[in-house]
C-alpha cells in the first residue's frame, strides 16, 4: 500500500479537500475511500484536523430579545426659528 504522505504529495491534494470533494463525514469512509486506491490512511487525530477546517460547524445564533418598538414615538417639537431683533433708529 501506498503511504498518505507519499499520495497526498505525489497527486497534489491535501486532506482537507479530499474531505470536500468525496463528501466525507466520518474516519471510517476516508479509510474505505482511500483502501479502494490503495493507500494507507493518515492518523485520526490528523482526519479530526482537517474535517474541522473542512467542514466548519455551524455557528448558533442566540435569540435575543426583540426590541422594543415604541408605538407612538415621541414627536420633536418643531425647531424654532431664530431671527435676529431689529435695529431701532435713533
């Protein structure tokens, strides 16, 4: 059998995306994948590596609180108008 490390080099593909492009969900379906070729399976620790950068988890959204929306918002008071007072003659 061939060696990962020798296969992996030799065909140019990393761990990850052999991960992405056979849809690979476990160890146990890497090892069949990659009996069928002929190869020796890399080590489970390095597969749990790489499945988490390949498969990311999905992050959880915290529900917040819906914000309060005022039904009758407070209304501004028209902006006064600012004249300046008159000279007066004399």
């Amino acid at each position: 059998m061939t060696d990962w490390n020798f296969y992996s080099k030799r065909r140019n593909i990393d761990l990850v995306n052999l991960i992405i492009i056979n849809n690979i969900e476990s160890y146990e379906q890497l090892v069949d994948l990659l009996k069928e070729k002929n190869v020796t399976a890399p080590e489970k620790g390095l597969f749990q590596s790489a499945y988490a950068i390949a498969v990311p988890p999905i992050p959880t959204t915290r529900k917040s609180s819906p914000k309060s929306t005022a039904k009758n918002p407070k209304q501004k008071s028209p902006a006064k108008k600012k004249t300046r007072k008159k000279k007066t003659s004399g």
